[in-house]
C-alpha cells in the first residue's frame, strides 16, 4: 500500500520535472541562437562602421558593372541571348563573371566526383585482391597520394604531363580523342541535321522511361518502363535521331570539332580525382574488411566465385555503409577545386580574385565566395543523405 502510494505520487513529479526540464533546454537553445545573432551583427556593425570611416560602403553594386578582362573559358547566362548560355566576354558584368566561374568549378566538381568514385572503388576491392602485385600496387598508390599534398600533386599534373604532352601538329589520336600540349578534344553530342522536335520529345520520353525502370522496385514497373521506353526509342529513331557524335579533327595550329578540353581543366581534373580516389579507395576498403566472415563463407559455400561475390553480395552492402563518409570526400573534393587558382584555372575563387582586385570590393567577393561554396556543400550533403535514405534497408536502424 505504501509503495503504491509513493509510486503513484512519484508519477506526477516525474512528469513535471521532465517538462521543467525541457523548457529548460529549449530556453537554453533560444539563448544560443540569440548570443550568435548578437555576435554576428555586431561584427557585421562592426565591419560597416570601419569601412565608413574609410569612405568606403558595403554594397554589391559593382556585381552589375563591366568586368573588362577575358576569362580563358566559361560559359554564363546572359538574358539577351535566346539560350541564356552563352560563352563570356569581357563586356560583360561582373556577375557574369562569378557566374562562369561558378560554372568552370561544377564541371570539375561533377566529373571529378563520378571519376574518383570509379577509380576509388577499383582502389578498395583491389587492396583486397588475392593477386599479390595488384594488391601491392594498390597499397604504395593509395600511401603515396595520401602522403603528399595535393597542390604539389596539381603542380606536377600540370607541368610534368599535361605541358608535356606533343604538339598539336604531332598529336596522337586515341578512342577519337585528341592529345596535346593545347589540351584534350574527345568526341561530343551535338544536335543531328535530322532532328526534329518530334524526335527530341521521343528521345526524351524514352530516357524518363528508362530512368523509371532503373529506380522501379517492382518488377512488373519495370518491365513496362522497359518496354515502353524501347518503343519510344525505336520511334525517335525512325524519325529522325536527334544526336550525333562530333569526332575532333587535326587542323594546322589546333584541332576542330568535338569538345575542347584545356591543359588547366585537364590537370585540375586528372589531380583532384586521383587525390580523392585514394581516400574513398581506403574507406571502401575498411567497409569491405569491417563484414562479417560468415558472408564469404556463406557466398563460397554456394558456389560462388570471388569475383562474384564482391559484385553481388560484398559491394551492394559496402555501399550502404559508406555512402556518409563519400559525402564528406565529395564536399572537401569540391572545395578542393579551389587550388586551380594555382595553375591559373578560371573556377570561382579565381575569378573572385580578379573581380576584387578590379573593384576593390574584397569583402563583399569573399561573404558571396563562401555563400555558394557553402550552398555546394549543402547541395551534396542533401543529395548523398537522399541516396543514403533510399538504399537504407527498410526496418532497419
């Protein structure tokens, strides 16, 4: 009878101590995030009234003046032309500017992604190989990128193999790329003379199929995305398909056709993704060794070869567990692309550097600098916890 009593009178105290409590937290936070706010404005006052004593006002005005210098390459939007992308030229604004740099460091970012996650895979399994000169190979590859600093290893793209690549006149042709001192032309799409919009809707319509058949979880969905997307397919093709291949071409003082490459975006390109390669390849291989046992026993019991068990069993759950920590690889790789700066790659922070040195507007060029670096980062993280969510297993923690 008594403990009943003290547990029944216990119940409402804890309740009460639980909300005391939480009020006690949230006032906590509130408080916080007001002492930050107060931090922040008053270095932002701070900042206003030190550049007023020198005559000097906070503004983004100059973002709508002419910048008057060429960049080597970059394309940006310009409400004028009927596409809205446009290649830059120095009557253009400051803004525009930005832009095409912004651009220059997304295509590195992108592409260095996609190829260092390949090349890192490849590294991972291959760590792990039962081929003792491949596992070697991996293991001083994998140390030497991760001891030495990533600039030398920029530097060292860019001097000692993109600039030493031949002359244009003696360029070799590979898989119908071109290779020279002037940079890199590899085939492209471009628009066929029998295009027709009838044609690009199909085309269209078939690649939504096929995506939907790729991300389908239900068979039946997907058979149908299949079918339907190789019959809208077929259509395009009878009327006329849209795209065609551009396949460089050697002319006398530089090649035409296809897509131009320059020696700056190569050797930032080659640099960051190799650089990266090496520390996803390590934790790919970390992911792989931290699996039980009992899956290769259970995979070798059954049959399995080696090779399709890493493929089949081994990498599908490896994925899973590392995809977080390819998140945080892929948002410094994008950051990384800053130091193309160094080799006189036109991406954001250079361009930056050249519009304050014009302008004298220091300050505002780095607050909009590290906006969008940190949007980047942003963009990224949302997209690899996306990804992470849909290849979670459902009822697991």
């Amino acid at each position: 009878m008594t403990a009943a009593t003290s547990l029944g009178a216990s119940a409402p105290y804890d309740r009460k101590a639980l909300k005391k409590r939480i009020i006690r937290q949230k006032v906590l936070q509130v408080c916080i995030v007001v002492a930050v706010l107060a931090v922040l404005a008053t270095l932002g006052y701070a900042i206003r009234a030190s550049l007023a004593s020198r005559g000097i006002a906070f503004s983004f005005n100059y973002l709508s003046g002419s910048a008057g210098f060429e960049i080597s390459e970059g394309l940006t939007y310009s409400f004028t032309d009927p596409l809205g992308i446009v290649t830059f030229s120095s009557d253009m604004s400051n803004a525009q500017a930005l832009v095409a740099g912004l651009t220059n460091t997304l295509k590195v970012a992108v592409l260095a992604i996609i190829f260092a996650t390949v090349i890192g895979v490849l590294l991972g399994v291959g760590r792990l190989s039962t081929n003792w000169l491949i596992r070697q190979i991996c293991f001083y590859f994998v140390e030497f990128v991760r001891n030495t600093p990533l600039l030398i290893q920029l530097t060292f793209w860019y001097v000692a193999v993109v600039l030493r690549f031949p002359p244009i006149a003696d360029a070799p042709h590979v898989l119908g790329s071109v290779i020279s001192q002037q940079g890199l032309w590899i085939p492209s799409i471009i628009a066929s003379e029998s295009a027709t919009p009838f044609s690009v809707i199909g085309l269209l319509i078939s690649l939504v199929l096929f995506a939907a058949c790729l991300s389908a979880r239900s068979k039946q969905i997907r058979i149908a995305c299949l079918l339907a997307g190789a019959v809208a397919l077929a259509l395009t093709i009878v009327g006329g398909f849209p795209i065609a291949l551009s396949f460089p071409e050697v002319g006398r003082f530089r090649a035409s056709g296809g897509m131009a490459l320059s020696p700056e975006f190569t050797a930032i390109l080659i640099a960051i993704s190799i650089n990266s390669s090496a520390y996803l390849g390590e934790v790919v291989r970390g992911a792989i060794e931290g699996l039980p046992k009992g899956q290769w026993e259970a995979a070798g019991s059954l049959g399995f070869s080696r090779h399709d068990t890493i493929k089949d069993i081994v990498l599908p759950q490896v994925f899973r567990v590392v995809l977080p920590s390819f998140g945080n690889q892929y948002i410094g790789l994008a950051k990384n692309t800053s130091l193309g700066i160094a080799i006189g790659f036109p991406d954001l922070f250079n361009i930056y550097g050249t519009v304050a040195n014009q302008t004298g507007r220091s300050l505002e060029g780095v607050v909009i600098v590290m906006l969008v670096y940190l949007f980047l980062s942003l963009t990224i993280s949302t997209i690899v916890n996306a990804a992470n969510s849909r290849l979670k297993i459902p009822g697991a923690r």
